[in-house]
C-alpha cells in the first residue's frame, strides 16, 4: 500500500475570480464548477478548456503536461469525488479556484489513477476526509497521505486496465467528434441557404413551448443506468427515473449564459431550462439559436449577477422562416445528419454504461 504523495505530485489551486474569465484571452483555467457542470469523468484535450484567464500568473504555475484536476469543495459530502483528466495537446493552461491538480513523470500511471479515484471506493474514502459544516472541504495534506489501496498491481496489469478502458473512451471521443462534424455541416447548410435571406417573421411564429418543468436537479443522478435523460444548464448530460416529454426537442438555458441542446426520444429537464419545439422545423430552429448563441447571450439575458433569459424578448427575434418548399427541402438534408448525431448519442451512452461497469470490476 503506498500514499499518493510517493507517486504523484499535487499542487495547489490558483486564485481565478470568475470576473476575469474571458473566452478568447489569457491562459486555459479548469474552474471547479466548470468540472460540475461539463467536465466530470472526461477526458479533455487542453486546447477544449471552455473558459480562459487574463490576468498574470506566475510561470510555474502554468502546466504543460497532461495532469488530473478535481474541485476540492463541495455542498454535499455524496457528491464529492468529480475528477478530470486534461491531456495536454500543446495549449498550457492553469487550475482554477478551489481546484487540486496531479502531476506525474509517467502518463500511463496518472490515467490508472485517474480511474482508480472515480471508483466508488475511492470516492467514499475521500469522502471521509472533508471537513466542514455548510460546505465541506478536502485539504492538500490529507489528500497527499492518501492511501492507493490496490495501487501496487504490476505494470502490465494497469497498462491492461488502461487500455481495455482506454479504448471506450477513444471510441467515445470519436462519436463526439463525428457528431460536431455533422453539426457544424448542418450549421453551414443553413447559413449557405439563408444568411442573404431577409427576416420575414419571429420565433414565436414557429415556436412550440413544452410545459414547464418542476423537477428540480436535485431530483436527478450522474448515473447513466436510469432510464432518461434529464437537461440542465450545464453541458454534461444527467439522468432521472422519470420523463416529461417525447420526440424531438430543444433545450435552452434560462439562467447565467445562453446555451442550447437538442435531443430525440424520452426524457426530462430542470426547472432553469426552456423546453421548445417547432411542428415542422425542430432541427432549423435549434440550428438558428446555436449559431446566434451569442446573440441571444448579449440581447436576451439581463440581469448582472442572476442573469435570466427573457423569453419574450427571444420570442420577439427575428428570423427567416423557409417556406412550405424549402422546408422540405431543408429537412430532407438536415434529418438525416440528425438522425447519425442521436444514434452516436445512443451508443455512447452504452459505451458510458459499459465504462462504468469496469471500473466497478476492477477497482470496486
């Protein structure tokens, strides 16, 4: 049995107030509740970092290797334990507030760490660990005498269980490649097609609205295992037992920043999110809201620190509504595209299940 602290190294969490984020400039920063939120049990490329920096920091501070980073906070002690693997694809970048990082000199053993802390054992183990009363908190020390149970399996062991998952989360990333293909074609067919065209109407005009949500995200779970999924404002899907609607549907944040998400079948959402539809053009309307987020970000949210989206407002913005002709035309070129990015969807959400069943077996 040996400490973490015999084998990796842990650093500390840069100060990285949220006033400073920029999208464009200063250095990639892993923010925790950016691990919350999009994050948690990924394996992310560095250059993909949503949120950037720009104020000085200090050099040594700044990774340049692939490491592992986690919030070391958290509300309830059950949910402790969201951990992010960030490889390094030439783009540096820092931890964030309220953030642990690990470091190691050998790649394959910070990736058999990185699945031996999402076991659930590790987690209750670590979750044993926090302190605090209204929020709980994990200090560098404790982490650092933390004991690897099991960690002590030959080389060849690990580098088994490294690749055997390993291989799910590549065919993962692949699906999810394939799918932002598809989406930034559908994306460019729409604006080849109708960025000359003049505004001839509103949303509301093709907009249908699904009934208001009252499940609250409390209500929902990580675990891939139930049955439907359930949409926040947060990029990262979760899952609850029960769902509210069918069919193809839009999913748009109301509170802090514009986001829109588009799913086929089953499935439910929070209380922070619009659900909407459109009875012939489902597929246009979310292609219109993604490639004008920042417009609707800029325009249809108020508010300084609660910003909310003003749906009237939104439902007021004018767009180009194809007519009988090109819609069908349309939905001819942009069905199909949709229909691959749901099927990859599907399969990654076995290949999640199947990820999830292995780490059981071989660190639970």
């Amino acid at each position: 049995m040996i400490k973490l602290k015999e084998r990796f190294k842990t650093y500390r969490p840069n100060t990285t107030s949220r006033e400073f984020f920029d999208f464009e400039n200063g250095l990639k920063c892993v923010h925790y509740g950016d691990i919350y939120k999009n994050y948690s049990a990924r394996i992310v490329s560095s250059s993909n970092i949503i949120n950037r920096f720009n104020q000085p920091i200090s050099d040594s501070k700044v990774f340049r290797c692939d490491s592992i980073i986690f919030p070391d906070v958290t509300e309830t002690i059950d949910d402790f334990g969201h951990f992010t693997y960030i490889k390094y694809d030439g783009e540096p970048y820092i931890n964030g507030t309220h953030t642990f990082a690990i470091t190691s000199n050998c790649k394959d053993s910070l990736m058999y760490l990185f699945l031996h802390l999402q076991s659930e054992t590790s987690r209750k183990r670590l979750q044993t660990l926090l302190s605090g009363s209204t929020v709980f908190q994990l200090s560098l020390k404790l982490f650092d005498d933390f004991e690897l149970l099991d960690f002590s399996n030959c080389k060849a062991t690990q580098q088994h269980i490294v690749d055997l998952i390993g291989s799910l989360d590549d065919k993962i990333e692949v699906n999810e490649k394939v799918a932002e293909k598809l989406l930034d074609k559908a994306l460019l067919i729409i604006e080849s097609l109708y960025s000359d065209k003049i505004h001839n109407s509103t949303v509301a005009a093709i907009i249908l609205e699904n009934p208001k949500s009252k499940i609250k995200v409390g209500d929902a779970s990580s675990d891939s295992a139930l049955p439907y999924a359930f949409f926040t404002s947060g990029e990262k899907t979760i899952y609850h037992t029960d769902y509210l609607i069918d069919g193809i549907n839009i999913f748009l944040n109301t509170g802090g920043n514009a986001g829109a998400k588009i799913h086929q079948g089953k499935c439910a959402y929070s209380t922070d999110t619009w659900s909407v539809e459109s009875k012939e053009l489902t597929e246009y309307l979310y292609l219109v809201f993604k490639s004008r987020i920042k417009e609707i970000n800029d325009l249809y949210f108020e508010g300084s620190a609660l910003r909310h989206l003003q749906k009237p407002l939104l439902k007021n913005m004018s767009i180009y509504v194809p007519n009988t002709k090109e819609a069908q035309e349309l939905n001819a070129a942009l069905k199909p595209m949709f229909q691959k990015i749901f099927t990859t969807r599907i399969e990654n959400a076995k290949l999640e299940q199947l990820k999830k069943y292995y780490l059981k077996k071989f660190f639970d």
